[in-house]
C-alpha cells in the first residue's frame, strides 16, 4: 500500500512539472504576441528576389579578365622620326662651325646624356626643331624636317649646301645626331594613394583593408606632372611613372581628360542642351529627372572585360598630348550598409569578384546559421537567444531613380541551398538581417522556457 502512494506521489508531481514547463512555454509565447512580432509592428513590405525583373540585379563581375595592359602602349616605329620639339646635334665643317679656309676645322662637340636619358652619346652643336617641322641652319632657309629619320635629314642638309653652292659635294659630309627626344607633359590624378607626387604614397599591406577604403586617409588624390618622351607618351607609360595600375580601392578603369578646347566646348554646349530639355519636360507632374549623363568627351579605358570581348582601343585613343589628364577614380562609393539584426556598419565592396547575401553577412560578422546579437524583440538571457532558431530573412533595400527603391525578399535557408537564390549585393544597398515571426515565437518560448520553466523543475 505504501509503495502504491510513493509511485502516484512521483507521477502527479511529474505532471505538475510538465503543467509548469508548458505553462512557462505558454507564457513566452503570450509575452510575443502581447509586445508585437517585429514582422508586425516594424514591417517591410519585400518583394521575393525569385519575382523580380533581371534589371533588378546587378551583372557579375567573377568571370572578368584583365586587358592586356600592352594594349595601353604605343607600339615604337623601328626608326625615330623626328617632329618639333626634337633637339638635334648638328656638325658642318666649314659651317657650322664656321672656319676660315687656312685654318684647320675645328673638332665637333661631344654630348653626354643625363642619366636617367637612354640615348647613346651624341655629336654636334644642339639645334632644335621648331614647333613647325623646320630646322634652321646658317645660310640656307628652314628645311622642312617633320617626319623624317635622323639619316634623312642628314641627307637633306647635304643636298640643301651643295644645291646653294655653299659646299661642294666632296666636303659635304653633315653629322646628325639625336641630342634630346621631344616631350610632352601630362598631368595624372591618382585616388588610389598610388601616386608619385605630393601626398601620394605607396600600397602598404594594410592598405588593402577596408581601412584604407573608408578610413585612415583623407581619400586626397595625388597629382603629378610627369615628362613622357615621344612614342612612349601613352597610358601605360603615364601610369608606370606614377605607380602602376590602379590600386584595389580605384575603379577599374582610365580616364583620360583631353586637353584641347574642342572637347571642352563640345562637353559645354551638351550639358546646355540636356538642361533646356529637361525644363522642356518639368511640366509633367509625373516627371523624374534622370541622371546627368557623363562627358561624352571623356574616354575611358576599362581594364577588365568579359571573356571574349576586345576593347576598342586605338592608337589616337591611348596617346597623350600636352596637358592632357590621365585620372584614376576613387571607388569609395562602392559601400554597403548593415541594419536590422546584424552591427550597424558600412563595408566596402570587393573590386573584382562578386560579393553575394550570404557573403555580406558574414563580412558583417553574422555567420549563416548562427544567432543574431539581440532577440529583435524576443525574450532573450543575455545579448543572444539560448538555443534558438537563427534569423531566416534578409531584407536588401536597393536604390531605384527617382528617389524609389525595392525592398528585396531573401530567404536564407533557400540562398543557402540554392545559389541561384543569393542575390548579389551592389553599391548603396542596405542589408537587413530579421527574424519570422515563428522564429520570434519559438526564440521566446524557448527563452521564457529556460529562465522560469527550468527554474520551476528545480523548485520542485
């Protein structure tokens, strides 16, 4: 009889126990739904990426392929040929210098390049071809020498005295020799921190980082003015002297800005044109502006295209003038931005490979499939749920014209077995990490379950 009231006494309190933890269960859940699921009181209205149109997206950027940078060089003729600004070493005996006819000639000068000149040494008197082509020697007129090889001219300077019977054509014999090739001065902008010139400074290890992106540095652009010989006054030279290609946190492209009014005045009487057009269309209530379209005038270079595709890059496009500009542009728009659930924060994006949904939270320090820092609104023991579910939404709120976006609908139990479903982040999104409304229930059933149900069980 005794061991028959033991075993009931034991059975009713495990009832009594089991009515507490479903009681504590029951009230986690009534504690959700009286302080409001954040899907209902804090709601976005997303639209599932699967129901989107593809210009919704942006075009992936993994299977890029770098230009090949010779394209960016101009290729050099197997001869110099000679063009004004050119200085040429120039010996006539008996001209130049003159000598009076008794006396022995007098031996020609011998040049010396400067060391950073890749010229061999040269002979003669410096003499400079003029900005138009012409060459000026004593007693003869100004020989047209635009175009010309050194042994060219030469040729054309003997023929020039003997034809003006200043020198007969056994003692013609001219020496012509390259002093100083012509150069041209460019100007080049760099926003990579690459740059040669003031406040420019080399890529260190840390400037990788996203530190180096949005952080650590004005974002100043260097600027330098560099001398580029004739034949080598391209892109590629122009870059080489002030650090090489564009860093990681530069676009992936050259611009060049032209320095001859043409352009200027072409660009000028555009932007005229697109504005009196838009007046033109502000009538309409339903108007949305677009966007200032880029200088047509400008080129711009890419430096990584789709497999099989060939830019079309000339000879005229690649090479620099006097005053031109060679400007390598920032990408610190380039950005992201984090909310929700997951650290408030703004993260730049990779330059050369796509960053996905699920990437995006894992740079923001929220792994897939982990716990979120805070319960959005669940009962909670400390900063995260105790064995919880994990949030299973993402909300990415893309930028659209005319001040609109689109809130767009990831799943990320359906991202993570699907990579069809991993939306690809681009500049300017907002990433919101959220819970579902189960998933809020069940987190603060759970929690309400683990602080008082346990507590409950142990009293009893």
């Amino acid at each position: 009889m005794t061991k028959t009231l033991s075993a009931g006494r034991r059975i009713h309190r495990c009832i009594r126990t089991l009515r507490t933890a479903a009681t504590a269960l029951a009230a986690g859940v009534a504690v959700t739904a009286i302080t409001g699921c954040s899907t209902l009181t804090q709601p976005i209205n997303g639209v599932p990426a699967n129901r989107l149109p593809p210009e919704f997206f942006p075009e992936p950027k993994n299977d890029l392929v770098p230009v090949d940078i010779s394209l960016l060089s101009l290729e050099p003729p197997r001869e110099y040929l000679l063009d004004g600004g050119d200085i040429l070493g120039v010996y006539i005996e008996g001209v130049l210098p003159f000598n009076p006819p008794n006396e022995p000639p007098e031996p020609p000068p011998v040049n010396f390049p400067e060391a950073d000149n890749t010229l061999p040494p040269s002979i003669g008197y410096p003499i400079a071809i003029q900005d138009d082509g012409t060459l000026a020697l004593p007693l003869i007129e100004p020989l047209d020498v635009a175009g010309l090889t050194l042994e060219q001219v030469r040729d054309k300077i003997r023929d020039a005295y003997i034809d003006e019977e200043i020198l007969i054509e056994e003692k013609a014999r001219p020496i012509v020799t390259l002093i100083q090739k012509r150069t041209y001065n460019i100007i080049v902008i760099r926003e990579d921190g690459l740059g040669t010139g003031v406040g420019g400074r080399g890529l260190q290890q840390q400037d990788v980082a996203s530190q180096f992106i949005r952080g650590g540095s004005d974002r100043s652009g260097s600027g330098s003015m560099v001398k580029l010989n004739a034949y080598e006054n391209d892109i590629l030279h122009a870059l080489v002297e002030t650090g090489g290609l564009p860093g990681l946190n530069a676009k992936n492209q050259v611009k060049v800005l032209r320095a001859n009014r043409a352009n200027q005045e072409k660009y000028r009487e555009f932007v005229k044109q697109f504005y009196a057009q838009q007046e033109c269309l502000q009538r309409d209530p339903c108007y949305c502006p677009p966007e200032l379209p880029e200088d047509p005038s400008i080129l711009r270079v890419p430096l990584r295209v789709r497999p099989g595709e060939f830019p079309d890059i000339s000879d005229e496009d690649i090479t620099l003038n006097d005053g031109d500009i060679v400007y390598i542009e920032s990408r610190e728009t380039e950005v992201f931005y984090t909310g929700g659930l997951l650290p408030g924060g703004e993260f730049p994006l990779p330059r050369d490979y796509d960053l996905d949904v699920l990437g995006a939270l894992a740079l923001a320090g929220a792994g897939v499939g982990g716990t979120a820092q805070n319960s959005g609104g669940g009962i909670s023991l400390g900063r995260s749920p105790v064995a919880g579910v994990p949030p299973g939404r993402v909300y990415i709120l893309r930028k659209l014209p005319c001040n609109q976006q689109v809130a767009i609908e990831v799943d990320i139990s359906e991202a993570t077995n699907n990579p069809a479903a991993r939306v690809l982040i681009q500049p300017g999104d907002v990433v919101l990490l959220q819970y579902k409304c189960e998933e809020e229930i069940i987190n603060a059933g759970i929690g309400t379950f683990f602080t008082f149900g346990i507590a409950e069980i142990l009293r009893n």
